[in-house]
C-alpha cells in the first residue's frame, strides 16, 4: 500500500466489527478525503486527487472533459468518435469519477493506458485493441477429479470429488474476472493448466 499525499496524516476515527480489511481501508481513506487506487502487480495507493465542483447544461462532451482535465492535470486522450452532448451537476466528486460518468452517460469507456495517461473511446474502438495472452499456471490448479478410497480402520471418509462447477472447484477464476472490462474474456484450459485472456493492456498487468 502506498501514501502519496498529505491526506493520509489525517488523523481519523473509526469504530468497527468484524469488517473486511479492503473495506476499513476504503472508510479510512474516505474519512480522510482520499480515495484508494488500484494499481498493477496489486499495489494499493492512497491519494487525495483533486475534486470537481461544476454545472453543464447540453454541453459538449468534448469540453467537460477539457474542463476535468485542466482541473485534474490529467493527461486525457479524446477518440475522434467520441461525441454528444450532456447536462451534469457535481459537488466535490474526485475528478476521475466525475471523468468516468460523464463518458460512461454517452457509452463511452476510460481507459488507462502506460503512465497513467488516460483514453476515452467507443466500446466498439477498444474491442478492435483488446490483446489476447496466455498465463501458464505452475503452482495452483483445480483439484483432482479423482477420489482415493482407503480401506483402513485408521482413516475415515475419501477425499474431496470435483463438483462439476469451475467457479466453485477453482474459485481463482471467478476472482480474476472481476478484474475484466465489459468487452474482455478469459478462458481455463484443464489440459495444460493455463488461463487465456483477451483484454486491455491494463488489465493483462493485473492479472498478471
């Protein structure tokens, strides 16, 4: 985990039972005025991104998201087909959710690309770019459809049989499609032990 800003010396209070770790971190930061990122290879940052407070009334896309950008200091690229107009009201809303609702109200997507810079596209644009990868698994894979049965008075019951269903005998796949785009896939392939994913360049980092 990673503190960027003078926002994570402030001091905060919570009181809390049997929460989940990510979930005290995202009220801690948020008790602070930050936010939590999720970077690649995992890493969590806390930052304090400037937020944004504006009105638009049929406005260009285009120009609220210059505005956000001058705002931000956030380096945005815009893809000749984005386009349309839109009436937004925002209080004090971090500037990259603020980016991210005012492309996804038209059906555009965000996306990050190396070094933070940021793209905003049709779906159909990031479809044509998404890459496809293989990830050889070498120290996990689904439990054997096999069961051992020991005819011993020192040992009781077999083992564990597949259920049939990946999602529950690997639970690993479910956790990282989550990490997917709308357009992105992954496949499993038992015979080799390796996952098959087609998606951003972004997202093959996670799940790398």
């Amino acid at each position: 985990i990673l503190t960027e800003d003078d926002g994570a010396q402030t001091p905060i209070s919570l009181e809390l039972t049997d929460v989940p770790w990510r979930a005290v971190l995202e009220l801690a930061a948020e008790s602070a005025g930050c936010v939590v990122e999720e970077r690649t290879g995992g890493v969590l940052a806390i930052t304090k991104p400037p937020r944004v407070s504006f009105t638009f009334k049929d406005a260009s896309l285009n120009d609220v998201i210059d505005t956000i950008g001058s705002v931000s200091g956030a380096n945005i690229v815009t893809a000749p087909e984005v386009d349309g107009t839109i009436s937004l009201r925002l209080d004090k809303v971090p500037w990259r959710d603020a980016l991210e609702v005012a492309a996804a109200t038209l059906g555009y997507a965000v996306v990050e690309d190396r070094r933070g810079i940021l793209r905003v596209v049709a779906p159909a644009t990031l479809q044509d770019q998404l890459e496809a990868r293989r990830y050889q698994l070498r120290y996990l894979r689904p439990r054997s459809a096999y069961a051992p049965v020991i005819d011993s008075e020192f040992v009781a019951g077999t083992a564990q049989t597949l259920t049939g269903n990946l999602d529950q005998d690997f639970p690993i796949i479910t956790a990282l499609q989550q990490a997917l785009t709308a357009g992105g896939g992954l496949n499993f392939v038992s015979d080799s032990n390796t996952l098959i994913v087609r998606d951003t360049a972004q997202v093959h980092d996670n799940i790398k």
